[in-house]
C-alpha cells in the first residue's frame, strides 16, 4: 500500500480564486499534529492525504496557514449543501443556545419537524422515520426491520457493496476477503453486483442477468434484498433494466427492497434520491452523510407496518436534537435553492470535462462514469500498478490545492458540495490533468 509522504515538499506558489498554496505542503506548521495523530491513533484512522484542517467553508478547505485547497471529497459525500452552511450552522447555534445539547428519545420539536419534512419529500408509501446516529447502524436497523417483518432470516446483497462497518452491515458488504473476522454465520446471499463491468463481462442484458441470477433463488427464504443504486469505489449504476424487475420480483414474493442511499441521497446524482433514475420505489430507504451536511445523523424512512414490528429500534444519540436542526436547515436549504437541480446542470459540466481529459489521454483513462456531482475516473497506470498510481495522482493535486478521496480501487472518485462554483469545479479537473502529467514524468525517472 501507498503511504503519503508526510516530509515536506517544496511547492510552487498558487494564488488562484479558489487554491492557494503558500507553504511547502504538506505543511510544516502541521507536522506535530499528523505525528501525533499518528503516534496515538489507528492507521485506519490516518490513511488519507495529510491535510489538517482548520476550517472549511461552502467548496473550500483551509490550514492554519491560509492553504487553500477545492473540495472534491464534500468529506467523504457529507457537505452536501456546502461546508459551514450558513443556515445549516445558524440552526446549529440556535439550538444550542437554548441548552439542549441532547435528549435521547423525549420528542422534540425538532424531530416533529425533520419527521415531517423527510416524509413530505419521499414516496406516497413511506409514513415512518427512525432516526440514528451512522449510515451503519441505520443498515443494521433497516435488515433487522425487514427479519422481523417477514419472518425470514436470509438477505441478498452484491459483490463489492459497502453498507458499514457494525457486524450486521458487515456481513452485507461485498468485499467478502474483509470478512473474515467475523465470528457467526452468515445468512447472507451475494450476487455479482449488475453494472455496466458485468453485463459487458457475460455479453448480456439487464434483464437477461436479472433472469440468470434470480431463476435459482427461492424468494422463501429471503427476508429483504440491500442495495446501492451506484457502488463508490467505481461510481457505477445498476442496470435500470435489472432494477425494474428486481422490484417486481421483490412485490411479488413479500421481500422488502431496501435501497441503501448513505452516499446517494439529498442531490448528488441529480435526483434526490438514487432509486428515482430506476423509476421503482424501495420498501426501506436508508440515508445519512448528505442528511445533515455536518454532524453525525442517519434514518431509516419506510412504512408503519414494517417499523412498527418492535421497540427496540433506537439509540443512544438517534434524533438529536442539533444534529436533526442541523439536518432540518440542510435540507431545506438543499430545497429551497433548488440544489438538486444545480446538482445536474453543474453535472453535465463536470462530465464535459472529464471527458475531454480523457480524450486527450485516451491511454490513461479507461473510463468515466458521471451522474450529478458524482464521478468516477478509471485510470490505468503504464506499470500496471493503478491503486498506487491513483494514490501518486491524488497526492500531486494535494500539492497544488486539491483534495481528494482516496479509494484504493484504482479510481479517481469526485464529489465536491452541490454549492461549488462552476469554475471551480472546471479547475479542479485541471488540476487532476496536471497531476496525472506530472506523475507520469516522475514514472518516467524512476
């Protein structure tokens, strides 16, 4: 695996509108906070490009120094409405000066409200919203709603998904080699995930695969199927095809489709929710990061008579009172300023130029997949090596005031607040241009 260097490296000198990088980087005012967090803390904790950061605000991240770096990561797809939302942190405020900083489940009046305003935003279907605090723990609780509803144990779920961390979303996850650790029995089906990969793979339809993996299962003994509408690493779409009839078979054999929307909810593919480009409705939606656009919340959106199954649905910091005043303002912001939308427009800016960066270097970029303000760039490196080359990329760009997430999988993953300037976003894939260059000179030296 790749490690970032943490020793300074002399940079040139950017003052541009939306980057300056004014210090060897990474900085050297900093260096005693990256050792430290390494020294006290796990590496899993300190596996992305050494950037500390003092603030961030709408599509930029700050150093103590005065860096400046656009945003391509939205910390990892959370900033949906811009890091530091002026009403998001208004809302925030107010909260807290009226000293509740929590409440467990004594209702609030602003559960009553978020309750109410993510229930006038989705499907007709859904009546009932769980609140948590993690995308994982609101997967742990949308497979344990759909056991209990159903009576049936086993769950479907896709090669090379990722639902969290928590044992129950780890057991639904796709990467199978990381499960090793885990000490019980799976009761967990996974098929290959239906995206374009695959289908090209077997020289076969949507529909042709759904009928190929589907003919042999016995709908019986599944309680629920779990899926994301695209997978991160790849930011790539199951087939709408394949979806329509996975709805359809769900209905027809009471087996609740839960839609997993952690990374795809509140306008980051130009819809508001992912499942909306399948033209299908799940039975469960879970959400969290975007939700809030700052502070840890997640749901579980569905009807009554699969919510209501038991009560023990609920945790320790599940409808806290800020962070659902934080989510409340997130998404009413999101609305009102019609980001969803400007989510697709800025998205089709965004594919434009990365397509013509990958015309110009067709033998370094295999392919790219765009939908709203999320995209995945496939790069292929001249020594085969692509997970240490995307790294190599990622941390040049770090250099010259970008930042991005680091997927290990070979890909450049985008996607920076719907907020971002139409200009930054235009300069941030310059600068991944000038990086991949660069990188490739270095190739050239060693």
């Amino acid at each position: 695996m790749y490690e970032f260097s943490i020793k300074p490296v002399k940079t040139d000198k950017i003052f541009t509108k939306n980057r300056i990088i004014q210090t060897d980087i990474p900085n050297p005012e900093t260096l005693d906070v990256i050792s430290n967090c390494k020294k006290n803390e796990p590496n899993s904790m300190n596996d992305q490009l050494p950037v500390v950061w003092d603030s961030a605000i709408n599509y930029s991240i700050f150093d103590k120094s005065g860096n400046k770096w656009i945003d391509f990561t939205s910390c990892i797809f959370v900033a949906n409405v811009g890091h530091s939302n002026p009403e998001v942190k208004k809302s925030i405020i107010n909260r807290v000066n009226r000293n509740l900083l929590n409440s467990y489940y004594y209702p609030t009046d602003e559960r009553s409200e978020f309750s109410k305003l993510l229930i006038d935003i989705t499907p007709n279907n859904f009546d009932k919203v769980l609140f948590l605090s993690t995308g994982s723990e609101a997967n742990e609780a949308a497979l344990k709603m759909s056991i209990k509803y159903t009576g049936k144990k086993n769950v479907i779920s896709f090669i090379n998904a990722y639902h969290g961390k928590t044992l129950g979303s780890a057991l639904v996850c796709g990467k199978l080699q990381s499960q090793d650790w885990i000490p019980v029995q799976t009761h967990v089906k996974h098929l290959e995930y239906p995206d374009s990969f695959l289908l090209k793979k077997k020289n076969i339809n949507g529909e042709d695969l759904f009928f190929e993996q589907f003919s042999h299962i016995n709908p019986q003994d599944f309680a629920a199927v779990i899926i994301e509408p695209y997978q991160g690493w790849s930011a790539e779409f199951a087939s709408k095809p394949y979806m329509k009839l996975l709805r359809n078979w769900c209905s027809d054999n009471k087996v609740l489709l839960v839609i997993d929307e952690v990374q795809s909810g509140f306008g980051r593919t130009g819809k508001l929710f992912g499942f909306e480009h399948f033209e299908i409705i799940p039975d469960i939606i879970v959400c969290a990061k975007g939700i809030s656009s700052s502070l840890p919340l997640s749901c579980v959106i569905t009807k009554k008579e699969i919510s209501n199954t038991d009560m023990s649905y609920n945790s320790t910091h599940g409808g806290n009172p800020v962070a659902v005043a934080a989510s409340t303002a997130s998404v009413n912001y999101l609305i009102n300023n019609n980001l969803v939308a400007e989510s697709q427009r800025k998205g089709k800016i965004l594919e434009r130029e990365l397509l013509k960066w990958q015309n110009e270097m067709p033998n370094y970029i295999s392919k790219i997949n765009c939908e709203g303000l999320l995209a995945g760039v496939f790069i292929s490196s001249p020594d085969g090596n692509n997970v240490d080359f995307v790294d190599r990329i990622i941390e040049i760009a770090m250099r010259k005031g970008l930042l991005s997430i680091r997927t290990q999988a070979g890909t450049i993953k985008i996607g920076p607040p719907l907020t971002i300037d139409d200009d930054a976003l235009i300069e941030g894939v310059e600068v991944l241009k000038e990086s991949l260059k660069e990188c490739l000179g270095t190739l050239e030296l060693l």
